[in-house]
C-alpha cells in the first residue's frame, strides 16, 4: 500500500505539471476515485510509459481488488501483455471468472494466435450458430478446419442458413471454397456458395445459380429470403419469378418463412405494376409477420406502392394504417416522399387534416414538418384558414404543434420564428427534449469514465463509451457532459477529439428527458477551429454562424474525414472542386485535409454561390450540396407548381426540392446556423431566420 500511495503522489506531481495536452488540473478529481480503482490507471500509465512489467503486476492487483468493472478490463489487458506463456494463462484466468461470450472471445483470439487449435474448438463447443458472435464462430471452424474436424462442414452449413451472412461468414466461405472437403457435398456447397453471391451482391450470377437450386432450395427463412433479393435485384423474368413465390407460400404456410414468400411475390407484381396482386401479398406477408420489424418492413412497401398508383391513395392508406405500425421513424421516408406531391399537386389543405391524422401515431418531427408547411400555406393565402375550437388561427394553431418537434430543431426554430418568440419563451422551446428513456443509471461505466478523465487518459474514453453505449449502459446527463467538455478541452491540442466531444455531448442532449442548460448546448454547437473560422469568414463576407453551421453539417468538425464519394474535410470539398478553387485562388499547393486549406476554399466557395444566387444563404446551401445549375432548375419548376407565385419563398422551396438529401442538408444548416446566432452572437432565432430564409 505504501508503494501505492508513493506511485499516486508521483502521478499527481507529473499530472499537475502536464495533463496529456487537455490543460485541466487534476488534484482535486483524483481524490474522488476508489483507491482500490487506481490500481488499473496506474498499470495504464505504465504501460504507457513502456513497462509492461511493473503494468502487468498492477494489473494483476487490480483484477483481484477492483470494483466490478474495472476488475475486468485489468484481467482483459493481462491476456495482452507478457510472453505467450503468460498471455494464456491470463486468458485461462479470464474465461474462469467471466464466463460470458465477450470473454471467451477474447481468451479465443489469443489461443488461435498461439495455434492452440484444440483448445480453441473445446471451449466454443457449446456456442450458438444463431445467436453467438460471428466473430467467436469463425474462429472455431477457423480452428475445426486447422484441425480436420470431421464435422465441420455440417455446422458451417447450420452457420450459413439460419442467420444473415456478414463478413465473418463470407471470410471462411473464402477460405473453404476450393477445400476438397467442402465440395464433397455439392447441395450445401452450393447454398454456401449461392448466399456468398447475395453477401457481395451479385444478383445476376446468383440468379444463374439460383435456377439450378431452386427445385429443392431449402424451405428456411434466410434462404426464402435471399432468394427473394436474387429474383428482385438478378433478373427480369419477374412475373416468372412472381408465380414462384406463390407457389412456396402454401408450402410455408405457418412457418417463419412464409412472411418473406409473400413479402417477395409482393415486391415481384410490383415491379410489372400488378398492384392488385401486389397489395394483397404485402398484406399477407404483414398478416404473417412474425416481428414488429417485419410487419413494418411490408406495411411500408405497402403504402410507397399506394403513393406510385396515386397520391390520394397513399394518404388515404396512411390514415387507415399509421396507427398500427411499430417505429414512426421507419416511415418518416414515406412522408418525406409524400411532402413534395402534396405541395405540386396543390393539396394544400390537406396538410392540415393529414397532420392532425397522424400526430400520436407519426414522429413528432414529421408530423412537425405538415403542421408547420399547413401554418405556411396559410400565410401564403394558399391553403384556407379556418378557426378552431381554441379560437386560434389555423396557422398560428399549426406552428405552436411544430415546436414540439422532439429533436427536429429546423421545424422548432422556424416556428419560433413564426410565432414572434423570443427571449425566455423560445429558451423554454429549444432547451426542452422530449425522451421517455427509463434505463437506470450505469454507476461504475460513469466512474470508469471519469477515471480516464482524472487520470488523463482522454484516447480511452470514446472507445470505451461506444462500448458501453453498445452494451445498453446508460450514464448521467451530468456525466456525459462532463466527458464531452473534457474532450472538447483535450481538442484544442489534438483535434480528432472534437468530433469525439460532439458525438457524445449530441447522444447525451438528445437523450435526456431534463431541461437542458442553455450552457450545455454549446457543446452540441461548438465553435471549433475559431481563430481559422473567425479569419475566412472575415476575410470572405460569410457570417461565422452560417460557416459554423455548414462545418458542424458537413464534417462533425472531423478534419480527416472523406466520404464514400471522395468528399473531403471539414467542409467536405470534392477533390475536382477543390482543384478549381485553388486555380481561382492561385494555390499551387494545398491540402483538403490540411483545416487552413479547407476552410479558406469552403468559405470562398459558400460565398462564391450565395453571390451567385441573389445573396440568398439557404440558395446557396442548396448549391453547396447540389450544384447551382439544379438549384436554379428547381426554383423555376417550382415556382410554375405554385401557380407562377412572384416570389416564392425560400422554406417552401425548401419543401418542394426532389432531392430528400438536400431538402433535409437545408433544414440541418437552417437549424444550426439559428443556433449558432442565438447562443454565440446576441441575436434571436427568429432575426437569424430572417436573414437566411427569404
């Protein structure tokens, strides 16, 4: 215990001279951990340091001393240090204390990395080919194959049809498929091989295999429904195709199969618009469903295929079902595809019925959005008022039930906006969430978490609240914006730390059923990268909210982020464009990733466009996310859906853009940037709104 206590004044002393470049003082947050926890922090630090000696004795001290939780990870990190001998035992040690499938992974990865094959299928004997980890199966039949096990390919077979194939399943179909073994039995290696094709997404050949297998393709649900996907996605005999599944569906009667033989004839009529027969086959598939998942899944095919035959159809189909679908999220898409056919087909009064319909069944930030488009229409002398029972106008009416749009900020403020709120009234409304979360508080995940925090281990606390996040463990909203500002602090040195700190500060604040602090939601609007912010917006004529926005929008404040299209940075410039601002600019170097570089070309080209298009910001988002030559076609097409209205206004334009993308890209930017001018620049929401939305 001395030495422990020499070790801990040590680290303070060491501590309080630098703290990992996060610039906090720790004196005072060390002596709120457990001594019996600060074992396992001081074996970080010595392992940090390279001592993975005196680490592993700490450690070793603290799996047997520790509260629950940091017990373990002292007992995971042991299977990590030393030689292999004492790797193993660690692992041995491991999996006799946890006896759970996270632990033998663990203890698993280590024993196939020593080539302890026999040991490996021993301890997953008793594992479940349908509920286990993938991760953990593959390593056991990685191993049974090393091993020649003489029944391996009958529970690769169960592995392979009786849950979804993931990586894992197509990494050891690649190690077998040529395995003399394997292709002994030529029935299964083909359906092994048939769900590989799915896997990766190869409809067209899976079909050619498809039609030798069909006749006697086994009768079980992943099967059924790969098969589904195949003659969907793989060929154009779809009415061929079609009849097939009917066909099945009376074999299937009454097992978990038969959802997805009607599921598919339903999406095979559609295709040749037999939307009778369609109908009717994704009723029954939704009539067989045997999850909410699953019902869902049919009844939105259902009511997408109602809105192709028309778009009284579709809402009449909402009306009737809505209030029986499981997760109003899953159908927030059908109204974003409804919107836009309401609003050019002029159903302008609809939305009023159609919101009040809805409200209760729908999300709220959905039936936000119709309530808010009814209220504007209104104003507009587009759709007709009326006065209800409250003896509020209808607009007025519309816009109070478009503040409560849960974490939908863009329908709130712009009501706000709308309503003429501002001071304590509009902090009342945005500083309200909306979330019924009964999951009790997960007290040693927020000590744990706090431990890193006082011992100044910043890179450990992002990981390991994803983990925990994954294992359904819930912390205080004090706490994760404890974390969150911590790491907002730890990035003004590393940046890879700011979009850490914005993730968990915007999981915290959407979740929290509490008031939030107008302080707090500075850490979901932060202002990262000031200084460079502060320069390009001057130095450009772009209002720094307005840039903020766009940046927190486009990137999370991730400098070296690049999306799947080639999009790069902070303001997630392609590198063709890229390329045509450093001529304008006369850069010979640059780099997107580089956040100076970034942030000159995003702001001159954000400005470029809003010059461009009138001086109109939210124009000039849409450009920003679109190209400008579409914008200006849509503004056109628009106005003629309006009855050629002089000026359209710029919010419901935003509503009649066919591009889902870049309708909601608008909202986020609209949003962020009135939060960015409320809780940094002394304006209110609605003055922001006025100056972005004409």
């Amino acid at each position: 215990m001395k030495k422990l206590k020499f070790c801990i004044i040590t680290l303070l002393i060491a501590f309080s001279a630098v703290f990992s470049g996060c610039g906090q003082s720790l004196n005072s947050d060390l002596t709120n951990i457990p001594p019996k926890d600060k074992y396992y922090y001081l074996a970080l630090k010595k392992q940090q340091e390279g001592n993975n000696s005196e680490a592993k004795r700490l450690f070793s001290v603290s799996a047997r001393k520790s509260s629950p939780y940091i017990a373990r990870l002292s007992a995971e990190n042991l299977t990590e240090i030393g030689n292999v001998r004492e790797r193993l035992e660690a692992c041995e040690n491991l999996i006799k204390k946890y006896t759970d499938e996270d632990a033998l992974l663990i203890a698993v990865k280590q024993l196939f990395a020593a080539e302890e094959f026999t040991k490996v299928v021993v301890l997953t004997n008793n594992i479940n080919y349908e509920t286990s980890e993938n991760a953990l199966i593959y390593l056991r039949f990685a191993a049974m194959l090393k091993n020649n096990a003489p029944r391996l390919y009958n529970d690769v077979f169960e592995w392979f049809t009786k849950r979804a194939v993931s990586s894992e399943h197509y990494k050891f179909f690649c190690d077998i498929s040529r395995n003399e073994e394997f292709l002994k039995n030529p029935e299964q290696a083909q359906i092994i091989d048939l769900r590989s094709e799915v896997f990766k997404r190869n409809y067209k050949v899976a079909f050619g295999k498809f039609q030798n297998l069909k006749e006697n393709l086994p009768l079980l649900p992943q099967i059924i429904s790969d098969a589904g996907k195949i003659c969907v996605y793989g060929s154009d005999s779809y009415l061929q195709n079609a009849k097939f599944f009917d066909g099945l569906t009376e074999k299937l009667s009454g097992t978990d199969a038969e959802f997805y033989s009607n599921f598919y004839a339903g999406r095979l009529y559609e295709k040749i618009d037999y939307l009778t027969y369609a109908t009717n086959r994704y009723k029954s598939a939704m009539s067989c469903a045997k999850t909410d998942e699953l019902y869902d899944n049919a009844l939105w095919y259902l009511l997408s295929l109602n809105l192709k035959k028309s778009t009284s159809q579709g809402i009449k189909m909402i009306k009737q079902y809505c209030s029986t679908w499981h997760n109003p999220e899953y159908f927030d898409d059908i109204f974003d595809m409804l919107s836009p056919l309401m609003l050019s087909e002029g159903r302008w009064n609809e939305f009023n019925d159609l919101y009040k319909a809805i409200d209760g069944f729908a999300s709220d930030g959905m039936t936000a959005k119709f309530a808010y488009i009814f209220g504007r229409l209104v104003q507009e002398k587009l759709a007709l008022p009326a006065i209800d029972d409250t003896h509020k106008s209808e607009d007025d009416a519309a816009f109070t039930r478009a503040l409560t749009s849960g974490n939908e900020i863009y329908y709130k403020t712009m009501a706000i906006s709308r309503l003429g709120l501002g001071g304590e009234n509009a902090e009342e409304i945005v500083c309200n969430t909306k979330n019924d979360s009964e999951i009790p508080i997960d007290l040693e995940a927020e000590n744990l978490l706090l431990g890193y925090i006082s011992f100044g281990f910043p890179e450990k606390i992002y990981p390991e609240w994803l983990s925990l996040n994954k294992r359904g463990s819930k912390i205080s909203y004090e706490t994760g914006i404890k974390i969150a500002k911590f790491l907002e602090n730890c990035g003004n040195n590393k940046n890879e730390y700011y979009p850490q700190a914005l993730r968990i500060a915007s999981k915290v604040i959407n979740s929290t059923d509490k008031s939030v602090p107008k302080e707090d939601l500075k850490l979901l609007y932060p202002r990262n990268y000031s200084k460079l912010i502060s320069e390009k917006c001057k130095k450009y004529n772009v209002p720094e909210e307005i840039m903020y926005a766009l940046v927190r929008s486009e990137s999370f404040f991730d400098y070296q982020i690049e999306s799947s299209a080639g999009a790069v940075g902070l303001t997630q410039l392609m590198t063709f464009t890229g390329n045509d601002i450093a001529h304008r600019l006369k850069y010979n170097e640059y780099d997107l990733k580089n956040p100076d570089d970034n942030l000159e070309f995003g702001t001159w080209y954000l400005n470029n466009l809003a010059e461009r298009l009138e001086n109109r910001w939210l124009s000039a988002f849409f450009a920003y996310n679109a190209g400008i030559t579409r914008v200006r076609r849509w503004m056109n097409s628009s106005k003629i859906e309006f009855n050629n209205i002089k000026k359209l206004p710029d919010d419901l334009f935003l509503e009649t853009i066919p591009y889902e993308e870049t309708r909601e890209y608008g909202r986020k930017l609209v949003g962020a940037a009135a939060m960015y001018a409320w809780l940094y620049y002394d304006k209110e929401i609605g003055e922001e709104i006025a100056e972005i939305v004409e």
